[in-house]
C-alpha cells in the first residue's frame, strides 16, 4: 500500500506528495493507531512509562514504531518548509509519546496544538473522542463537544479473562464524517487566507 510509511515505496509516496505540495499547502495525517490504543494494550505491552512497548516486541508493534518515527521526521520537514500539519488519533491514543514525537513538540515549541473533538458532533454515528496535533492553531477550530444525547456504542468484546477484542463495527467507525472533512477545509482555508498562523 503507497500509504504504508514502513514499506519503501509508501515512504518515497509521503515524501513526492510533499515535494508537490503548495509551499503553504496544508496536511491532514492518520497514521495506523490499532497497536497504540487501549484495545491493544494486553498485547502490545504499551504504556505511559514504555510507550513503545516492552521488550520482546511484536512485529506489530516494531513496525507501527517505526512508521511514528518516519512520521515525525515528515511533520518535521513540513514544519521546517511552512507547510501545515495535522495528526489525528483516537483520545486513547499513546502515539504522542513516542520519543520522536516528543521532539516534534520540542520543535514546535509554543505552537504545539492539541485538540480534543468528537467525531459524533461532525455526524458519525459513535461519540468518538479525538485527539487532534498541530504546530498550527487553525486546528482550535475543530474542538467539538460531545452532542447532547448521543449514546456512545460497545464497539469491543471483553472475554472472561478480561481480553478486549474489536467488536464488527469497529472497523466500520474509522471512516470520517463528511463534515469533519468539510470543517478541515474552511478552517485551513480561513488560515490560509487570513495573515497568517503566528501562534
């Protein structure tokens, strides 16, 4: 898959589509979170203390750190070259604590930006909480609170032995609202017709 930074072919992809983006052009990331949220954890061995999981690590596991490491170095160069970048996760997500994204923070400094949204306030049919990463504050402008009265549904199985599995419609809730898509656009666009992100 071109979207897959750990091959060869999906990290040359990331860096063309980069070499080609307007010099002010905006990017929207989603790099695959299954092994960095709670549902894995029994398996991936993560944590806060040991976010890239104890030793003797899964292939999995490996290679989703490997893919955060080339993330980080991409929203490196996009910060560096003044283009603008967003990281998206689920809440539960630990991604942010590996070491290499730790110094995109370090870099970005002041203007490190984490959002909390709900992707059930932009029409999805589960709550969803998001965690949203940035070094540009257009990005505030998609916090969303929880919608009043929208239950949230049992995505997951948990066995008698306390193991959580992903539930059929797991899958089926990463796909994006098209009014998540639609405020990403009006916020860059706002941003980038405005005078610029200096915070």
């Amino acid at each position: 898959m071109l979207e897959n930074f750990v091959t060869l072919k999906g990290l040359v992809c990331a860096v063309q589509w980069i070499r080609h983006l307007h010099p002010r052009g905006g990017t929207h990331w989603a790099t695959v979170c299954s092994t960095w949220v709670w549902i894995s954890r029994s398996s991936t061995r993560r944590s806060d203390i040991a976010p890239l999981g104890h030793e003797p690590r899964a292939p999995c596991v490996l290679d989703a750190n490997m893919m955060v490491s080339r993330m980080a170095v991409l929203l490196l160069w996009l910060m560096a070259s003044g283009r603008s970048w967003i990281l998206e996760q689920p809440a539960t997500s630990l991604m942010c604590k590996h070491p290499r994204m730790v110094e995109v923070q370090q870099v970005a400094g002041k203007k490190w930006r984490h959002v909390s949204t709900n992707m059930g306030a932009f029409g999805a049919a589960t709550v969803k909480p998001t965690s949203l990463w940035s070094a540009s504050s257009y990005v505030l402008d998609l916090q969303r609170a929880r919608v009043r009265g929208q239950t949230a549904k049992r995505l997951v199985t948990v066995d008698e032995a306390g193991g959580v599995t992903g539930g059929s419609a797991l899958k089926e809730s990463q796909a994006y609202p098209e009014d998540y898509g639609a405020a990403v656009a009006a916020a860059f666009a706002q941003s980038y017709n405005g005078p610029g992100d200096e915070t």
